[in-house]
C-alpha cells in the first residue's frame, strides 16, 4: 500500500507515519531526510543534491522525483508513505507518472485536518528531548518534573524557533495556499480520505486506520 499524508505543520503527520512504519512495516519517504541522505551518499544522485544545497539553490522537482524513483525502485513490502511530497499540482502529476512507470499505484490520501486555533495552542506548548526526539507538550504531556526525558534521561529541552503564534500562523497560509489545490485533485480521483487530525494520538491512528480500510 503507497499513501500520502497530507496536513498542515505540525498536524502529527511525523508521529503516524512513524506509527505505520513500526506497524505495518511502511516506509516513510520524507523529503527533507531524503535529501540529507542523498547529500551524505555519495552517489551520482547525492553529488547532485550536495552540489545545489551548497549553492543555496532550491531543489528541482526533478531531483526529488529521481530520490524517490531511486528509493521506491528498491523491495518494500510494505509500501511507502509520501510525507512532504507532493506540494504542488506539478509534483502531484509527476509523482502519478512515477509510479505508473514503476507499475505502483497510490491507494489512498489521507488529509489529517485540524482546527487552525487548536494547533496554534499545540505547536507553540511544544517541546522535545534534545538526544532522543521525544515529543513533549506544556498542555498535554509536560516534561517530567524531574527534569529527565521519560524515554532516554536527557535533561536537554528543546523548542523550535519557529514555534510561535506569528510564524505559525505565516506556515499555515502557506500550506493552504500550495495544498487546497491538491485536496481538490486527490478528491477529483476519488483518493481523499478526510480525517480529523486532532486528538490523542491512537484516536488518531484509528481514524487513519479505518481511512486506509476505506
């Protein structure tokens, strides 16, 4: 099964995906860790990326479909998930002719939707492990008062810059400028699934299931 995740930043598209990787033995095909692979590969591909990144050009489209054409070419089982790819109507055809090419299909869109004001009050109380990733939330799931990660001990807190109100709100009016488009495409096929992308993370991971069962 191949799948797409689509959600605004900072929706959980991260978490459940790592979710069906551990589950289902997916594979998550994330861009940006894509191109920090290829980066450090030193293949023909990665000499490439490495050469445009250190010029601080933007990525072609071009490359990124030639990552995942490299990544999707090998043996998976289990599928993969797009995570961040496609963004735009472009990516979105090129990303169809792909997977023609290489007899796959993609079986399902999944649009984790949320309420804009519910997320802003999420990413800005959010935190993780500086050494293990953990995610924590000032709200829901506050660090531990002895000051150590409850998965790996570190006492290292991080937050991200760009967690705050102003920044996240300019994030989101770039998702739904790049991304309604898209939702109208996948819809137009017959592949969107609509979930609702808030709530504790297994009511999530039910919805995103019984969307996959659809």
């Amino acid at each position: 099964m191949n799948i797409i995740l689509l959600g605004p930043p900072g929706a959980g598209k991260g978490t459940q995906a790592h979710i069906l990787v551990e589950e289902r033995g997916m594979t998550q095909l994330s861009t940006g860790d894509m191109l920090r692979e290829a980066k450090d590969s030193g293949t023909e591909m990665g000499k490439v990326v490495a050469d445009v990144m250190a010029r601080g050009d933007l990525v072609t489209d071009e490359i990124v479909i030639g990552l995942i054409r490299e990544k999707i070419n090998g043996e998976n089982g289990g599928g993969f998930i797009f995570d961040g790819f496609p963004r735009t109507l472009a990516q979105a055809d090129a990303l169809a002719e792909l997977l023609a090419e290489t007899g796959q299909t993609l079986d399902a869109v999944v649009e984790m939707r949320v309420d804009d004001e519910a997320l802003v009050q999420r990413i800005t109380a959010r935190s993780t492990c500086g050494n293990c990733g953990a995610v924590y939330n000032d709200i829901t799931k506050p660090w531990p008062e002895d000051g150590k990660c409850a998965n790996c001990g570190s006492t290292e807190v991080k937050r991200r810059a760009d967690d705050n109100e102003d920044s996240l709100k300019q994030r989101l009016m770039e998702y739904y400028k790049k991304t309604s488009p898209l939702i109208g495409y996948y819809y137009a096929k017959g592949d969107l699934e609509t979930i609702d992308g808030l709530g504790e993370i297994d009511e999530v991971k039910a919805r995103i299931a019984g969307a996959l069962k659809g």
